[in-house]
C-alpha cells in the first residue's frame, strides 16, 4: 500500500488561516500606502512585518500534516508563531491494542481533540488533531486501523470517547 497523507481541514483551522491572511494583506496594503505618503520607513516596517508572516504562514500550511503509511504514522511538527505545541511524531504499529477518539489537555488545561493510540506495553501515545475535521479523523484512525491490522494479523481495537458534537 501507498503512504497516505493528511492535511487539515478543520473548520476553525481554515478560518483562522483566512483571517491571519486577510490582517497581513490588510498591513502589506497599509505599508503601500505609507511609502505613496512619503513615511518610507514605517512603510518598510510594515512590509517586512507582512512579507515575513505570509511566509511563515505559507511555511506552516505546507509543512503541518499526518502521513499514515505501512510501517507508521508520522505527525509533523506543530507550532503557533515560536512555541512548539506538538513535536514531530513517529508512532509504529508493534504493539498497538487501541486507537480512540479522545479529549486531551494541553498545556493551557484546555481540552482538545485528540487520537490516543494504546499499546499492549501499557502505553499510550497522542495524535493532536484539533486541526483536522471529524471526518478527517475517522479516515486517519480506519486508515491506522486498517493497516495496523495487516502489520499485526490481528484486530485492532477503535472507539470514539468523546461527543462528536463538540468538535
């Protein structure tokens, strides 16, 4: 089987990224308009301010995903602006009992959306995917299902813990 990879696509992600586009089109557009008004250097400011962040923004859009494949799953890096929230993640399927759909607390105490993936060592490890929209979800959890259980000759274990309604 091929690799697959998932991008998000969760309502509240895409929005956000719009939004963060519209304020640095909105202070590229302002920086413009500074240097036509002569104030070179705040308009210079500005543009290196709007430049940089659609850049970042860019980085991050392409950059952030979930590839599932036969021999794991890999979650990349995530981060908002310079704090890393999740490091990059390379879960195998030795082993693995359990994957359930689940809140999380993240640093904050705030409950997030998460897969939890159960080992028969008694660990546990967390997929973030407060990015990513519930159907989403369930494909990347049947997919880790599906091959787990090639891999393992076995059945695997899937649950949903928490209300889809608050996602």
């Amino acid at each position: 089987m091929q690799r697959k990879i998932y991008r998000p696509r969760g309502r509240g992600y895409i929005m956000s990224v719009v939004a963060v586009s519209a304020v640095l089109a909105a202070v590229a557009g302002l920086s413009v308009w500074l240097f036509v008004a002569r104030q070179a250097l705040t308009g210079s400011v500005l543009a290196a301010v709007a430049v940089s962040g659609s850049v970042w923004l860019s980085a991050d859009v392409a950059a952030y995903k979930i590839t599932v494949s036969d021999s794991g799953v890999v979650a990349a890096q995530y981060r908002v602006l310079t704090k890393i929230v999740q490091d990059k993640i390379t879960l195998v399927y030795d082993g693995l009992c359990e994957i359930k759909k689940t809140f999380a607390s993240d640093e904050n105490g705030r409950s997030v959306c998460a897969v939890a993936l159960f080992y028969s060592d008694g660990t546990f490890r967390f997929l973030n995917v407060k990015r990513f929209s519930d159907a989403q979800i369930r494909s990347v959890m049947s997919d880790i299902k599906r091959r787990a259980e090639v891999r393992l000759a076995r059945e695997v274990l899937m649950s949903v813990d928490c209300d889809d309604d608050k996602f």
